[in-house]
C-alpha cells in the first residue's frame, strides 16, 4: 500500500526530457539550470500532478532526512514547482514556517492545514522555485510547505526537483558532479 494515499490525494506521472521528441521539456529544463545554476542534468523527471476538488497534498519536505530515509547518494537541494493552470478557488501551495513565528511553530503544526504562513497562488505559467537545504547541505525548515485543497476546478502542476549531484540518465549535461 502506497504511504502517501492520504497525504497526496493528486494523480501524477514522471515526464522526461527523454519522452518528449519536440524538446519542450529539455527547454525548460535549460532554464530552470539557468535560474538555479545547477546543471540540468542534476534534476530528477517532471512530476506532473493534477488535483481536483477536494485533493491536497499535506505539509512536507522535498529534501530527504537522513534518519527518516537512511543515507542517500544524493540530496534534493532545490524544486521548482511550475504551475500548468489557474485554479478557480484554492489549490495554493503553502509554506507553513514563513511569517510571524517562524519555525518557532514546529511543535505545534498541523501538517494538514493551511492556515499559518504563506499562500502563493496558482496561476498558468507561473515558476515557484525554493530550497531544501542551507549552503551548508543542512536542511532548511522554512522550505516545508504543501499543497492545499483545490476547493473549486483542477490545478495542474510541474514539479522539479534538483539535487547535488548528477543525476542525468536521460541526455541532461551535468558540467559537474556535484554542487558543493
């Protein structure tokens, strides 16, 4: 049974460069190595999601913790999230920690709600890029954040995740292994 049935409620496929004969992918992809200054070939495929009334994807980190995970060859250290539609009412992504209070919130917050932080909305065209982890690889609480009910219509979104070290199966160049 997968783990994640009731903190993703979305449905979602991978999408590479690879799978896209037009070059679409590989375009963005070259822009978002240009926006973060990491190497193309350091992210992982598109994460394309769809979400409908209702659907959320609750409060969580896309960096991997080493006591959760066990230790990894590679760590996520930045995603940018493209937004493919507009949403009627809901579907923000929220970041918890962000405002009064701060991280200060860790022992009380409710991962499944979107009530404290910030909202950014979702609107067709749209990039939100952040970051996991601190200069120092260590992990960066403020980048929790989650996807919050649609309430009405469907969001659609793109999601990249880039991590430190060549992770390039696919054509991508990795001009070197590792960012740090």
């Amino acid at each position: 049974m997968d783990s994640t049935v009731e903190i993703r409620t979305s449905q979602g496929t991978f999408l590479s460069r690879g799978s896209d004969p037009d070059g679409v992918l590989a375009y963005i992809e070259d822009k978002i190595a240009v926006l973060t200054g990491i190497p193309a070939g350091h992210g992982e495929p598109f994460n394309v999601l769809r979400y409908e009334n209702g659907q959320h994807y609750d409060s969580h980190y896309d960096s991997f913790d080493e006591a959760g995970y066990g230790k990894q060859s590679s760590q996520r250290v930045a995603t940018v999230l493209v937004y493919l539609s507009d949403v009627e009412e809901g579907g923000e992504t929220s970041f918890l920690f962000e405002g009064v209070g701060g991280t200060e919130r860790l022992k009380t917050v409710d991962y499944k709600k979107c009530d404290t932080g910030i909202k950014v909305t979702p609107r067709a065209g749209d990039a939100l890029l952040f970051w996991s982890v601190h200069p120092d690889m260590t992990r960066d609480l403020h980048s929790l954040h989650g996807g919050c009910p649609v309430a009405r219509g469907t969001k659609w979104t793109a999601t990249k995740w880039i991590r430190d070290r060549c992770m390039s199966a696919a054509g991508a160049s990795c001009s070197s292994e590792s960012v740090n």
